[in-house]
C-alpha cells in the first residue's frame, strides 16, 4: 500500500481523451475578471449609488453615476470593489471647516491602477497635480539639501512634526488586509525595527502596552482612536498593531495603523531641520532592510510611494510646525496667502495656535516640500509681528506659485 502511494507521487494522473480535447473550452470560459470569484447580492448601479446628499469630501464633489457604474463590476486581485474604495467617506462625510478630506481609501496598490479614472481625479483634485503616464515622481532625501527650518522664531514656533508612510509590496492596505498580512506585516516590521535600534536604540511596544509603559513619555491608547474606526482600520483591534519608539524620544514608528508604517519625528523646540534628518536616514535605512528581504515599499513612477491614502500619495511626507497667530490667523486674506504658499492650517486645541503643514504631497520632491512649510511658516510669523504691530501686511503677501 504504502509502495502504490509512493507511485503515485512519482507519476501523474492518466488523462482521459475526453479531458484532453475538452480542457482548454473549458478554460477559455473561465473569465478573468476577479469580480467573478464573488457572489454579491447587488442590484444596478444605479439602485446601488450612495446617497452623497450633505457629504462634504472630495469624493461626494467627484463621485457622479456614470463614474460610479464604470467602476462598478471591477474588483483588485485581492478582492478591493469600488464600494470598498468610497466606504471611508461615507461613514465619515467629512467637515463644513477644518482641512478637505478625500473621503476615499485605495485597499491595495493595484486600486490605483484599475480605479485610475477616479483616483486620478482625487489626486488632480486635492494636489492639484495631474497625473499622467509621462510624470515622474522624483525623491530627495539629501537633508543638507534643506534651507533652514532651524531659525524660527521660538516666541511663534513651539512645535514641529515629520511624518512619512510607507506601504509593503504584496500586502492588502489596512482598509482591507487580512489577519493574517497583519501578523506577517509586524513580524518583517519587527526584524527591521531591531536593526534599525543598532543605531537609534528603542523600543516596542504592542498597544496593550501602551497604557502601561508609555504613559510618562505622552502615549496613551485604551481604545482605537475614532478615525481609524470610521475608516474602517480597526478591525480586530488591537490584533498586530504596535508602536516602536526611540530612548532619546526623536522618532516613533507605528506599525499597522492608518497605513503599513508610519515614520513620526516630533520636536518640542520647532527644529524642522533636525526632524526632517531623522526620518531621511531612518527612512532609508528601513528601506534597505526590507529591500534585502524582497519586500519592498510600494513604489509607482507616475504615483510615487503609494500608500492607502490619496492625500498623502508621491512622498508619503507631511512636515508641520505649530504656530502661534493670534492675529494672523483672524485676517480676511489667510485663506489666500495659505492657498499662495501651498499650505494648510489646522486649529489645535489651544486658542491662537494653529498647525501649518504642507498640503500638496506629489509632484514635488520630500527637500522641496519640506522647504515649502520653512519659508512659509517663517513668512507667517513675520506677518502676525506686523499685525501685531498695526501694521499692514499687503506688501508681503507672495505671488502665487
């Protein structure tokens, strides 16, 4: 018996003459459309289209039923469908005030190439930036390349922050990802984080352990935060997700939150040089490891880093400082002079304090971007000095660029 299984192994199937001459009819009307695999109970498209009445997202403005029936039976090779895409800006349909929101996340890299009729138009959109087959996106991490960002003004400047996402080839976003990418994503993040603490020595932490061991350097987590709940992020909570932090408290990295990584550099004295430094080598040095274990960041010529979020596409990269504009923040003309640096404002809990960062995320290079917020916040601080003063700040208001 156990001789003819041993045979068997060896030797394949006898196929049947029958099977032969009919096999490859019957693969011929296999459909390749992924949408296949699925049974879903849906109507049409058009008994299907969300209610957008009141959703104040990007994706309410563009979202129309021609666009929403050309995605409608198409489906990512992991199984994303367009409803998948627009669930976040439904359950959250964003703000009257405050930053826009695109009320979209992609669930995989290949959302942005099979529902390109729709990101591409959140993207022209929200970073007014065209994307096309012939754009490239270019990426600079020479941090010497950076003008300043370690003059402001400390009586203005209190506060800065770096943050870069990254997200890993062949893994779903966490919109969609299973349990079990998740575990595998913490374990590669693990092995890269402890070589990473060669250099920069940190720490690990599950988000059980938050509460307990972090509470005296700031970071408290007792239930998901309520955005990651709107978007859909939470599941299984806290299953796989962690936070890894440096003893001299100058980066973080969360693991498997709103996106695979996220790279947290915060200064409390406003240096944004020093805190752009910090995640260009330990970017790049996270990178190599990943690299070496054939997994790389998601990298698309004409996109970028690709990460879930269509507001953070090209660089990953959002530099901030926080701003106090007691006066500035109150003139008529702020929404322009924002709109002419290419930033944007967000209240923070203490009144006359504001958060400026860079809005537009592609197009342009991580030293570019970066400069962008260092001229503009310090333009800022001049201009609330003046108003401070009395005086009038037509002559300073930039060109727009």
């Amino acid at each position: 018996m156990w001789k003819r299984e041993k045979m068997w192994m060896i030797k394949p199937p006898t196929e049947h003459p029958k099977e032969s001459k009919y096999r490859p009819v019957l693969e011929s009307l296999v459909p390749r459309d992924p949408m296949s695999r699925f049974n879903l109970k849906r109507s049409s498209p058009k008994d299907e289209f969300p209610n957008l009445g009141g959703n104040r997202t990007l994706m309410g403005r563009i979202l129309n039923l021609h666009m929403y029936t050309r995605q409608f039976n198409r489906a990512t090779e992991s199984g994303v469908i367009f409803d998948d895409i627009i669930r976040p800006g439904l359950e959250d349909p964003g703000q009257s005030v405050g930053p826009k929101a695109v009320g979209c996340l992609a669930g995989d890299a290949q959302s942005y190439i099979l529902f390109c009729d729709f990101f591409d138009r959140i993207i022209e959109s929200y970073h007014g930036y065209k994307v096309t087959s012939d754009t490239i996106q270019e990426s600079d991490f020479n941090y010497d390349n950076l003008k300043g960002g370690d003059d402001f003004d400390q009586a203005y400047a209190l506060s800065c922050e770096v943050t870069v996402g990254r997200s890993i080839e062949d893994y779903s976003f966490p919109t969609h990802c299973s349990r079990g990418e998740r575990r595998q994503l913490l374990i590669l993040a693990k092995t890269a984080l402890e070589q990473l603490a060669e250099d920069l020595p940190g720490k690990l932490y599950s988000i059980d352990e938050l509460s307990q061991e972090t509470e005296d350097r700031g970071v408290v987590m007792d239930a998901p935060p309520s955005f990651l709940m709107k978007i859909g992020v939470a599941r299984d909570w806290p299953d796989a997700r962690a936070l890894w932090l440096s003893k001299d408290g100058t980066l973080a990295v969360w693991v498997n939150m709103e996106d695979h990584l996220k790279l947290v550099s915060y200064r409390s004295d406003a240096c944004l040089q020093e805190a752009f430094k910090t995640i260009c080598i330990n970017v790049l040095k996270m990178e190599a490891v990943y690299n070496k274990r054939k997994h790389p960041f998601i990298w698309k010529p004409h996109l970028g880093w690709v990460i879930s979020s269509p507001a953070e596409v090209g660089t990953g990269l959002k530099a901030s400082v926080t701003v106090k504009l007691l006066h500035l923040a109150e003139n008529k003309r702020m929404d322009d002079i924002l709109d002419r640096l290419r930033l944007q404002m967000e209240a923070t809990s203490c009144p006359g304090v504001y958060k400026i960062s860079n809005l537009q995320t592609i197009g342009l290079t991580e030293v570019v971007l970066t400069q962008l917020v260092v001229d503009g916040v310090k333009l800022l601080i001049r201009m609330e000095k003046r108003l401070k003063n009395n005086s009038g700040i037509e002559d300073l208001v930039p060109t727009r660029k």
